[in-house]
C-alpha cells in the first residue's frame, strides 16, 4: 500500500500506513515531525497520540492527525478529497 499525503492547516501529512499508525507531519516553517499511536486513553472513545516535536502539550500536529483518523474512520470522501495531495 502507496502512502497517501494531505494537506491541512497549512501542514503537509503523509500516512505512512504503518500499524500502530503514524505520520510524518511537514509544518508549514519545513520542519518535520512524527505523530504516532500512543494507545487509547482513559475513556475508550480517546485516542492518544504521541509527537516528537517540542510542544509539551497537544500540538498543532496531533490535532491535524486526529482530525483525519476522525475522517479515516468516517470514510468522509468529501473532507479526504479535499485534503488530499497526493
Ligand atoms: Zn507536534
């Protein structure tokens, strides 16, 4: 399976199909980052996600990979579509 980039919030994310999943996440300054799958947290219904950038707290990155898991998970073609670059 080809990885698949998208574009949102200025961000350039690559899924990079991996299980657990993670992402590269290419800010907009170009420096890259890597978000990946840190489990589920105290409420099934919450994902965790771990990023290697310096924020101590959720990030901009995490935030952009959660809202496509979300559209992942929801097969919205139309919000995939629109993000899509590749
Ligand atoms: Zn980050």
């Amino acid at each position: 399976m080809t990885a698949t980039a998208y574009q949102i919030n200025g961000m350039d994310i690559t899924d990079l199909n991996t299980t657990p999943d993670s992402f590269t996440v290419e800010s907009s300054s170009g420096k890259t980052y890597h978000v990946e799958y840190a489990g589920a947290g105290d409420s099934e219904a919450v994902d965790t996600w771990h990023c290697n950038c310096p924020a101590r707290k959720t990030c901009k990155h995490i935030k952009a990979v959660a809202n496509l898991v979300n559209a992942l998970i929801d097969d919205d073609r139309e919000q995939l579509s629109e993000w899509e670059i590749s």
